[in-house]
C-alpha cells in the first residue's frame, strides 16, 4: 500500500518541476499610433510589427492616420503599405488575355520600398498603451 503512495507523491514531484500544461503564452500588449503622409494623416493602409526572431508579425488597419491593435514586445521591423486602383499597363507587343481585359484595374501600393518591401521603420514595444507615429514622405 505504501508503494503506490509513494510512486502517486513522486509522479506529483515531477510534475510540478516539469512545468504542466505546455508553453507559456507570448505576453501581447496594446498599441496604437498614427500614420501621416507628407504631413497629412494616411487614408488607409496597413502597418505591420514584424519580429527578427521568428514570431508571428502583428497587423493593424489604418484608418485616417490611426490604427490599433496588439503585438508581442521587443524590438520590430515596421512596414507601411497603402493600396490604391491603377489600370493594368500591359508591356508593349502583349495582347490581353483571360483576366487581363483593356482598362481593368489592379490594386498597387504606392508608398516608398523603405517603408515596406526595404523598410527602414523601426520601433520597440515595451508595455501596454506604447503609441507610435510614423510621419512618411512620398519622395
């Protein structure tokens, strides 16, 4: 009878030790912030907090120069994009074809490769309630 009792008390040990119940949650915290460009708040657009370690990166919507939302802590990489309708140009010589009608329209972004594609955007998030702004320039 003592043996069961004891193996029971040593399973609990080493449970305990071991850490049930998986991984700790990455703490998340609030952000928020604006967006202008060339002195004017953003229409629209995304802005996302992309960690250099691997995490999931965190996208927020803009909506008038504001946005919100929630990221992991740490330092972060920030990309800016906004979106708007352009006809489609097709190079000289290529006839249209399925999909690639005269005059159709494709959605481009049309903010500076620094500050997406080859950003040079950056900001630490430390705690809840960290507000951020980004003023961009076209040129």
């Amino acid at each position: 009878m003592q043996r069961p009792i004891l193996a029971l008390a040593f399973v609990a040990v080493l449970g305990f030790f071991s850490g049930c119940g998986g991984p700790t949650p990455e703490k998340m915290y609030k952000i928020s912030g604006s967006v202008s460009l060339d002195g004017k708040p953003l229409a629209s657009g995304e802005i996302t907090f992309e960690d250099s370690v691997g995490k999931a990166p965190a996208t927020c919507t803009i909506n008038n120069g504001q946005f919100e939302g929630t990221s992991s802590g740490g330092k972060k990489k920030v990309l800016v994009s906004s979106f708007k309708e352009e006809e489609m140009k097709l190079p000289k010589g290529v006839k249209t074809g399925p999909g690639q009608e005269a005059g159709a329209k494709s959605k481009v972004n049309f903010l500076p490769e620094k500050y997406n594609t080859a950003t040079t955007l950056s900001a630490e998030v430390k705690q809840d309630g960290d507000k951020f702004e980004f003023k961009l320039d076209s040129k």
